[in-house]
C-alpha cells in the first residue's frame, strides 16, 4: 500500500487525466444514437492508465490493433483531438489502450492478463456484478495490480461507462452519463 501511495503522489495530476478520459467515454456513449438496435455493437473501449511504461509483466500484444500515435501522443495536448481517435479506435480496434500517468499514449494496443488466483486472493473478494462481461471483470481484476493507477471501460452493448479504482468500480448506465448537464 505505501509502494501505490508514492506512485500515486508522483502523478497528482491524473485527477484531471482521469476526468478527460472519462468525460470522453461519456461523450462517445452520448453520441452514438443506435444502441439497443439489433445487430449494432457501440464504441468499445478498454482504457488503462498504469504507472510505469513498463506493462510488459502482465499484458501481451492484440495484434495489429494501435492507438494512432501520429494523430494524438497525449491525451490532454489536444482535448478535441483526443475525443476524435478515441472515437476512432473505440468503433475499429480491439484490445486495451495504455495510457502512462503522464498522459502519455502507448501505440501496441494490448489484451491483459488476469491475475494469478493467489494474487487476486490476497485482496478482498472482488465483487462481479451480473451485468459483467470478460472486458469489465478483466477491467475489475487489473485495477487490483500495483502498476496500474485505474482502468475504463466503455461497453459496446449499452453505452455503461465503468471506472475501476483498487478492486471496486464505479457503474455509470447510459441513462445516467451526464446528470443534470444531459440534454433531454
């Protein structure tokens, strides 16, 4: 615990980083208009933000699938052009983003790994909830590592938009993005 207390006074700023990455994901499940339409899947995002560049020990390549780093490096140099390629990558790629917490964006997009069980069982019970596919429950189990300061989801079936922080995770439904700042 003291180990993610110094990591996390390094980056004192990430509240903001946070709040940007999550204001996105709430933009992009506003925007898109044909949920609960049949055979229609949403944007999908699947967002980390770890702190050390060094993610290898627990993720492994998806592929071809990349953050276009040649249009946006950093999330907060360009808030509109980093809604634009989230919007982008969420509709035509696959696998998790990694975000630095310096706000850095990592091109090879990734899948992660689970914890070990032993690892997962030295926390207290993560609870899943029934609404939970293999994206949120990944998302659940790798806020639990040390390396990563909080994970996003954004599901593709419904628009929720999850934030996991330590094992427990804050549900946003569709209907509830934007409180009372949403349009009717």
């Amino acid at each position: 615990m003291e180990e993610l207390e110094r990591v996390l006074s390094r980056y004192a700023t990430s509240q903001d980083l946070m709040d940007k990455i999550r204001y996105t994901a709430e933009s992009l499940s506003m925007d898109f208009d044909r949920w609960g339409e049949p055979y229609v899947s949403g944007p999908s995002l699947y967002l980390l933000i770890v702190a050390e560049t060094n993610f290898d020990a627990y993720t492994d390549p998806m592929g071809a699938n990349r953050w276009p780093i040649e249009r946006c490096r950093v999330v907060n140099e360009s808030p509109d052009t980093f809604t634009e390629v989230t919007q982008d990558v969420a509709a035509s790629q696959d696998g998790a983003v990694v975000v630095t917490g310096d706000g850095t964006i990592q091109e090879q997009m990734v899948r992660v790994r689970s914890p070990s069980r032993e690892y997962i069982n030295t926390f207290e019970k993560l609870e899943y909830a029934d609404w939970m596919g293999a994206k949120h429950m990944s998302a659940l189990e790798t806020s639990i590592r040390e390396e990563v300061l909080w994970v996003i989801t954004l599901s593709e079936e419904n628009g929720r938009v999850t934030t996991f922080l330590d094992g427990t995770y804050q549900d946003y439904p569709r209907e509830d993005i934007g409180g009372r700042w949403r349009p009717e």
